[in-house]
C-alpha cells in the first residue's frame, strides 16, 4: 500500500509539475508516506531508521526539503490510535458478535451470558494485552486496567450524563444495581492490590481472582430475587422501626428505588389490557403488533446484557411508531433498570413522572395536548404520528407514554435471520448521530406465535414499504458535507484493517456463515493479539523515544485507547434515555477487567506456563489503587446526596475529576514523585 501510494503520489507530481505549491504538496506527501512506511517496519521488525536518510529533495525547479529524522518519532502517537482503532473494530465487529451467536446456539442465559461470556468480549483489548504479556513482558496490560477503571468510571459515566435528554433528567439509577456494581468493584480493586503487592503472582492469586468473577457471575444471575428479598425484609425492619417512610433520603425511598419488585400499577386500565392483548395477537401491522425487541448498537460495552422486551409497534407509510409503554399484563412487573433500558421520565405532565421504556433508536417523544409545545419543536419527527395516527394513540397508558419515531428512510435494511422464522432484523442509521452509527433492531414473534405468521407479515409489508420509500425519493447524488468528506479520508486509511479481518474472519452476521463461529472466535483472538503485541512494541518505541514510563502509558494512554470507543456508544445509549444502562455496564466492566481480563491469561501462565508463581512488578502500585477509590468517591457522594440519582451537571463534575486525576499521574511521572504534589 506504501508503494501504490508513492507511486500515485509520483504521477500526480509529474501532472501538476508546473505549479510549484502542488508540487511542495506533492513531494510533502511522498515523504509521509515513506515516513509512515519505515515506521510500520521499525514497529513490526524493530529495525532502526537508516542513517543515510537525512534529507529527501526534489528535482526539476524544486528547492531542496530537508528533514530530522528525530521528527519521525511522533508517528509513535497515529500508530498507536491506529493500532487501538484497530482492536475496538475487532472486538466490536466480529469478536462481540461471535460471543453472541454461540450465547443463542446453546441458550445461554442473558444474565449469565452477559456477566461471562458477554463481559469477556467487553474486556476483549484488556485481555488481549495481558495475554501478550505472557511472551512479552509488559506493564501495560496493568496499567491499562487499573487505568481504565479509572477512565470507565469518570469519563463513560461522565459523557453518557451529559448526553442524557432533559426529560430524563436527573438520571434515577437503581439502587441494588448501583450498590452492587459499586461494591464488587471496591472489592476488584482490593484483591489486586493483595494479588500484586508482592510481586509476584501465584496460582492460587489466579484462583482467588476466577472465584470473584464466579461469585460477581452468580450474583448478577440472582440480582432480581435478591433485590426483592432485600426490598421485603427493608419494608419489614422499616415497619417495626417506625421509620418515616416517605421523603427524600428516607428508608422508603431507598427501597422504592430498588431495581427488582417495583410494581407500575396495581390496577392496569381495563382499556390499555384490551388493547394490549388484542395486539398480541395481531398479525397486521398497520393495526400494531407487540413484537420482542432487542437492540444491538455494535458496541462490546453496550451489548453486553441486552434482553428482549415486549413493544408495540405499529407500521406507517414512511415511518415506524413504537410505544414506549412497558408491559401491562405482567404479574408484579419488575423494573430491572440499567439493564432493560427501562427509564424514569420526569417530564410526563400527566403523572408528573412515570417508569417507561428508553428509545429504540431515537429519542422518544410525546403526542398529547399537555405536550403540545413539544410537539411544534419536533413537528418533523413526529409528522408520521400526526398524520396517520395509530388506533391506540388516546387509549390509556398508550396516551401517557412517549413514542417513538423511525423513519423508513433510515432503515438501510431488513433481513430476516437465517431460518429462523420467528426472526426480523432492521438495520437503522441513528438519526441524530452525525457519525452514522448503524443500530440493529432484532425483531422476535410474540408468545404462542409459534409459525412466525406475526414476523412474516411484518416482513412482507416492511419490504413493500421501504421498496414505495426508495422509489418515492430517488433524485441526484446529495452533496457531501465537510464531515462526510473527512470521513472518506478515515475510512481511506481504515480499508488495510477493515479489507485484512474481513477476509480472514467469517461474518456472523450471515447466517450461512453462523456455523464457523469457532473459526471467528479464534481468528478474532489472534487479530486482538496481533494488535495487542502492536501496542505493546509502540509503547515500548513511545518509552524509548520520549522517556516516558510504561507504567504512565498504561494507566493513560492505553486504558483511554481501549476504553475510548465505549465513550461515543454510552452516549448514543444515553441520547435513548438509557443512561442507566451506561453506568452499570461501565461499573460492571470495571469488576471484569480484574476478574476475567487479568485473571484468565493469569491463570494460564501460572498453570501451564511458569508452572507456578512468575513475578509482576508494579511500581507505584499503591497510589495507583489508591486513585482508583478516590476518584469512586465523587460519583457515589453525588448518587447519594442528590436522592439517588445524578444530575445534569455531575457529568462536568466527573470530567473535572478525571481531568484532575491525569494531571496528577503527569506530576507523578515528570516528578518521579508517587505522592506528588506533597513531595
């Protein structure tokens, strides 16, 4: 690719010979590419820059340019954002995916898959480095861990409130979750600090971490009995105490927000009832259907711990209109939020807050005469709603909550899965994504739809519709805006990774294809693996270069390199109202990283490898632990002190923390001083 690329850069050198600024450009060009090219092979092989390139010049009127080869070693930086690039496309695309279809081939339980196998994709980066670390000693797997609890806490968390809509806020978040994860992650970081504080790691340190990630397993797989177990005997301790029961901060209201066993309403309306179940067994989608959706946002954290959830969708000319309202004829319905998506919305005037399912896709919004000042602001959104206005809209329940709006025109396309015939997938372009993200709504039959008459219906008229759509809107090539152009040139410079995996691991996506998933399992491994040895020879080229410690790159660079990616999918989650969901899948990945990124490729060594205790030295590695509590303790003060819940300006307040917490490591590091700055 170096060469084609000089070679292009040479004929339009000699084409644009007698306009010298383009021929500066042009020779410009050749020389970065020669100079990205000797610093992948200086990555790849180790050699060192040949002495004799000191100056490169140009012929025919050109002046000479002449060029310091010291210059050369800021290519370490685009490498490595390439090279961490390159994992989360990886893990995402391919990695992430697989896990999922071997979690549908053996009918693994979502909590249990996403708590495992789910949590060992999310952690797919971390791992991969560590692994590495088996043949290639490095700190930086460490160091990526303990810094990405770091970075997963404050900046994920950070972001995703940030990008919460303002109906949404501020963000309730359930209290067993949020104590649970908190609390696992307190005792991650303890048990690391015990395993490494002598340098060495033994099998039984393995052992020790791999029961943690049993146990987190376990729990996470019983959340909703032990929610409702702690809900009752808190009710009970509540009664006999005569503790006031209502009020901000009260024993109540702690309990009220309890994940599991809180009840939407003790009576649901006979008419919402009627129309639900009428809907259940509705094969017209023009009239609604309630339909299993789930939605996979192609991101490791995200995807991690999604389930189905019963909608009711109902198909227009242009556009696609879901309900937000959540099941009403479930026995004592539980609201497991920050994993089901289900959200607080604190902006329904008709009972000043209500409990109802996050976007699919875009922000929900209301249709009602109490939000109708809402309504002009998002007349575009919602003009389907307006126009053709499905037959539930004035029904109770169905009127309370929100709905959501999916123009055909963003659905790419829909493909039913394999020979699954109670399988539909729609493949939707976020609207209010400026990236593009590329969302897919997996669609199942209902309960006792056992022939997929329901799904097939909806495929028929889905196609029909989305055909009447293109043809309705064919004209000429739209003009490609300043982002779109800039982003040719990324997806230029991605095509050597996307073209390479592409051709050597099997698409899970095709269900021909779906039977391989051993084959992409491994080929994904060694992918991560060879990207994972590229960063660790980079940050050695980084330490070597600039005198920077490894130490320092782990806990920065390379926990925020592979953390990154999840920043811009929490928020598109957020932008649903699913912020809740963000936070526990940030806090919950933190608990894996120790528990499964660290602990499997430990467990390997120390069995099959050393066969027994082999040493990892961590400098500094108390203050590390340190930071890593210390900087828990802003986002558990404001949960708590705001009523168990985060405002608005809490996102900047975690920021700032994490802005804190890198000048800190740099003082640290320029200072060589582990309690800068007291020293």
């Amino acid at each position: 690719l170096v060469l084609v690329s000089d070679i292009h850069t040479m004929f339009l050198f000699r084409t644009i010979r007698s306009n010298e600024f383009a021929g500066r450009a042009a020779v410009a060009c050749a020389v970065g590419y020669v100079a990205w090219g000797l610093g992948c092979f200086h990555l790849v092989w180790g050699l060192e820059v040949p002495a004799f390139i000191t100056e490169v010049s140009s012929t025919d009127e050109l002046d000479t340019v002449t060029i310091d080869v010291s210059t050369l070693r800021w290519l370490w930086w685009p490498i490595i954002l390439y090279l961490f690039w390159g994992m989360a496309h990886v893990c995402d695309e391919y990695f992430v995916r697989t896990i999922g279809i071997i979690t549908n081939l053996y009918s693994i339980p979502d909590d249990v898959a996403g708590a495992t196998l789910m949590a060992l994709g999310c952690n797919g980066p971390e791992m991969a480095l560590n692994t590495i670390a088996i043949w290639n000693p490095s700190n930086i797997g460490v160091g990526a861990v303990v810094g990405g609890e770091v970075f997963n806490v404050l900046v994920i968390i950070g972001t995703a409130v940030l990008a919460t809509p303002q109906m949404y806020l501020p963000v309730r978040l359930g209290t067993f979750c949020f104590a649970r994860d908190v609390g696992f992650y307190l005792l991650s970081v303890i048990v690391l600090y015990f395993v490494l504080s002598d340098g060495q790691v033994t099998r039984l340190d393995s052992l020790l971490m791999l029961a943690g990630a049993v146990l987190y397993t376990v729990i996470v797989t019983y959340s909703s009995q032990l929610s409702s177990l702690f809900r009752r005997e808190g009710n009970r301790l509540a009664s006999r105490s005569g503790t006031p029961r209502r009020g901000k901060g009260s024993l109540q209201a702690l309990l009220d927000d309890m994940d599991e066993g809180e009840n939407l309403d003790d009576e649901p309306d006979p008419e919402t009832l009627y129309a639900w179940n009428k809907a259940m067994k509705s094969s017209h989608p023009t009239k609604g259907s309630v339909l299993g959706a789930r939605v996979d946002v192609r991101n490791r954290l995200m995807d991690r711990g999604h389930h189905y959830d019963l909608r009711y969708f109902v198909l227009r000319d242009d556009a696609i209109l879901v309900s937000t309202l959540v099941n009403p004829i479930e026995d004592s319905v539980q609201l497991q939020r920050g994993t089901s998506g289900i959200v607080f919305d604190h902006d329904n005037h008709v009972n000043d807050a209500s409990w109802h399912h996050g976007g699919l896709v875009n922000q929900p919004v209301y249709y009602s005469p109490a939000h109708s000042t809402l309504f002009r602001s998002e007349s575009e959104t919602l003009s389907p709603l307006v126009r053709d206005p499905p037959a539930t809209l004035h029904v109770p329940g169905f009127k309370d909550a929100p709905w959501e709006v999916i123009p055909l025109e963003d659905i790419v396309y829909c493909e039913r899965a394999g020979g699954d015939i109670q399988q539909l997938h729609l493949h939707v372009c976020q609207r209010d994504s400026n990236l593009g993200n590329l969302i897919t709504i997996e669609l199942s039959s209902p309960t006792g739809d056992t022939h997929g008459a329901v799904i097939e219906a909806w495929a028929c008229e889905l196609r029909e519709a989305l055909l009447a759509q293109r043809r309705k809107y064919v004209g000429g090539r739209p003009d490609k805006t300043n982002l779109k152009l800039a982003m040719d040139w990324v997806e230029w410079f991605q095509f050597p990774v996307k073209f390479l995996v592409a051709r050597t691991i099997p698409d899970m996506d095709d269900p021909k294809k779906q039977h391989l998933y051993a084959v992409s399992f491994i080929m994904s491994m060694a992918w991560l693996a060879v990207f994972a040895y590229s960063v660790t020879i980079a940050c050695d080229g980084i330490h070597r270069d600039f005198g920077i410690s490894t130490d320092i790159l782990g806990f920065t660079v390379a926990a925020a390199g592979t953390s990154f990616p999840n920043v811009f999918s929490g928020m598109c989650v957020a932008r649903q109202g699913k912020t809740s969901m963000a936070v526990a899948n940030a806090l919950g990945a933190n608990v894996q990283n120790v528990f499964l990124a660290l602990a499997v490729p430990w467990t390997i060594q120390s069995f099959f490898v050393s066969r027994g205790p082999f040493p990892m030295g961590v400098s500094n590695l108390l203050p590390a632990v340190l930071e890593c509590v210390i900087t828990l303790i802003p986002v558990v003060l404001v949960y708590i002190s705001c009523g168990y819940s985060m405002p608005w300006w809490s996102g900047f307040f975690f920021l700032a923390t994490y802005a804190v917490y890198v000048i800190f490591s740099l003082g640290q590091e320029m200072t060589n001083c582990p309690t800068w700055p007291l020293c």
